[in-house]
C-alpha cells in the first residue's frame, strides 16, 4: 500500500472513533530543543520528563529505524458547568475515564494496522516516553503554538490530548502551520494564577498549577491562595483563549467511554455531556479529604488522577477547602488532623487557620498530641491567625 494512500486510510479510521491525526517526519525537533535549552539556562526543568534532554527532541537517538512519527490529538471532555458549593476543579483533561488508556488502546489499534501493511516498529507513547508529543504534533500540522505554551488546534483550540506512534514506515507527511499565528492577545498570561508564564511561549514548569497540584511534599504557604479550588490540574489559560470559544458537538467532545455502562461513578453530581454517555463529575472536597484506600480507588483508580495516590490529592483538598473558607468544612478537616500522613495533617492546620476562630479549639488539641516539627509549626501558624 502507498504511503499516501495508507496516511489516508489512518486518518480516516482516526476522525471516524473522534480522533485526529497527523504524521511528522523523523527529524530534529528545533522549537523543542530551544525551549529546554531556555529551561537549562534558568536552572528549571521540565517536571516528570523521562530521558536525556537530547532524547527528548531527537527521535532518531531513540528509535533509529524510525522513519515517521503518528501523533494523534483526542478532544477534552466538555463540562457544561463550573463546580458547585463545595466541589473541587479537575482539568478538563482528566474529568472522566483515564485519556492514558483510551489513547494507547486507540494508538495499538492503528499499529496493527502499520504491522499489517509491514511495520517493523511501532511504539507507543501516551505521556510515558522522552519524545516532545506537542513538538510533534506540530511538525505533523495539526496546530500552532498559542502564547500559553499550549498547541492550538484549529477548530479544536487547546484543549486536546496527544499520543505519539513511532514507526519505520515511511508515511506522507504533513507541514508546519506556518502561515497561523497566536493573535498575542495576553489573555493567558494575564489569567495564570501564578505567574508561571513569565512571557509569550514561555512557562515557569514549577509554579504551574498542573504541576504543583501533582507533586508530592508541602506546597509553599504563598502559593496555597492560587490554587483556589483547583486539585487536579488547571484550565485558567485555556479557559480565556480566544481560540476556545468554538462550539464543539457531542461528537468532538465524546472520545471518552467508561465502560460497559459508560459510566463514571463517584461523590459529586454527574455533568450533562450531550450525550457522549461519559458521566462527568466535579467531586465534593469533604468526601475527598475523608475517603479510605478502597474509596479512592473506586472513585478515581479509573481515571487520571489515581497515578500521584489518595493521600495527594486529599492534601489539595484541604488547600480547597481552605480557599473556600466555608465553616461546613471544619468537620472533615479536622479528621485530616488526625491522619497518618504528616503532609496532610500540616495543610489541614493551614486550611483551619483559614476558618477562623471556631477552628482554634481542633487545632489547640492537635497541637498537644503533634510529634512531627513542621506540623507543629503549620499548627502554630494556624492559631496565629485565627
């Protein structure tokens, strides 16, 4: 089979299952090596990357044989609302069934395909791999950089996910969307909660939101008030893109699937989702700060979330519950004072310094039983200021 015939053919089978797809040739990825080059000048890095920094923009160093690069772009899942009284935010990217699994089941199916036609190499890569899938799916011309440091796909906007296959056939490429650009309206930089994005195209990995609400350990005291009622992730940048504002059907929106039943169950109310059948929730922060190992596995052991672990997330519950000052919340924060791990005993202080004076009397108690140095610090704090 040609290589153009067979690219069509695997397009074709992509936009048919609410996927896109384009192929990149097997060359040096220049953006990307520019920006890490950027990153090593500042002494940041880019959190959770695998790999040497020159595997990550060179292709041929990983897979020799390589001769064309499939990357595939699936629309986030459209909430129809924001979170009530009392939920949390979840990016869009990971509100329902897990984007990892839905992707490398779809990425798998097209290397059968390229196996049946005569590939020798296909290899999958779904965020678990060194290679630049966003530099990628540029050089295919699926989309261009937006000052947000995000790939605008036309008609799509920002918010897609991206999965790479690595093959040794050679496919028909596309080109670089040279001729669009990003209007440079500022909007994104301006919405960062953080300041992360220190300029157009350019971000600060360690104070975004998506990573901080994902590493392990204390979140600093300054940058608590940021994450609002954000615990997984962040939307503030896409959220006012002008790019974003297209009007998406159930079928843009639907590549997400849960099961037999298309359900995804848990604490929260379901989210309409023009009929996709996906179940989307925002959670309850209480319900999440007071869930055992065999909840948080029932709840989020499908999605995306469940790969940091249960005692993380209830950390970024308490940062919530926190920001929200509700006095509903001294309940279950005040159980979080008594769980095992410290790092989410110390931000439940935090949150309850939050509250007021009717958390004094939980925190005075805490104080008297605390072993471990900065709890008890978090504790002092919390009492200061209420």
């Amino acid at each position: 089979m040609g290589s153009t015939k067979l690219t069509k053919e695997l397009k074709e089978w992509a936009a048919a299952r609410g996927l896109v797809l384009g192929v990149a040739p097997v060359r040096p990825f220049e953006r990307g090596r520019q920006a890490l080059a950027w990153l090593a000048r500042r002494g940041l890095a880019t959190p959770f990357a695998t790999g040497r920094p020159e595997e990550r923009y060179r292709p041929d160093l990983l897979y020799p044989a390589a001769r064309s690069l499939i990357v595939v772009a699936r629309p986030h899942p459209q909430p129809v609302r924001p979170p009530g009284p009392g939920e949390g935010r979840i990016a869009r990217y990971a509100l329902g069934p897990d984007y990892h699994l839905e992707l490398r089941a779809s990425l798998e199916a097209l290397a059968g395909m390229l196996q049946r036609a005569g590939a020798r190499l296909t290899a999958v890569q779904v965020d678990n791999g060194p290679l630049l899938e966003r530099e990628a799916a540029y050089l295919a011309g699926l989309g261009y950089y937006g000052a947000s440091c995000n790939l605008i796909i036309p008609g799509l906007g920002t918010g897609c996910a991206l999965g790479l296959l690595i093959t040794d056939l050679e496919l028909e490429a596309g080109q670089p969307l040279t001729q669009a650009t990003c209007r440079n309206c500022g909007r994104c930089l301006a919405a960062c909660p953080t300041g992360a994005l220190v300029a157009p195209g350019r971000l600060h990995p360690e104070l975004c939101l998506s990573y901080l609400t994902q590493k392990r350990g204390v979140i600093p005291v300054e940058l608590r008030p940021a994450l609002g009622r954000h615990i997984w992730g962040c939307d503030a940048c896409q959220e006012v893109c002008p790019e974003n504002r297209a009007e998406f059907s159930p079928a843009d929106r639907g590549a997400s699937r849960a099961g037999p039943d298309g359900q995804w169950q848990g604490p929260g109310r379901d989210l309409p989702d023009g009929g996709t059948g996906t179940g989307l929730i925002y959670p309850e922060l209480a319900t999440i700060i007071t869930m055992d190992k065999a909840g948080f596995n029932r709840v989020f052991g499908g999605t995306a979330l469940a790969w940091r672990g249960k005692t993380l997330l209830q950390r970024n519950a308490a940062i919530a519950l926190g920001n929200l000052g509700d006095a509903r919340a001294l309940g279950p924060l005040q159980q979080a004072l008594r769980a095992p791990a410290a790092v989410l005993r110390g931000h439940a202080a935090w949150a309850l310094g939050r509250l007021g004076p009717p958390a004094r009397p939980a925190l005075a108690v805490a104080l008297a039983t605390e072993t471990d140095p900065w709890v008890r610090r978090e504790i002092r704090t919390a009492l200061d200021s209420c």
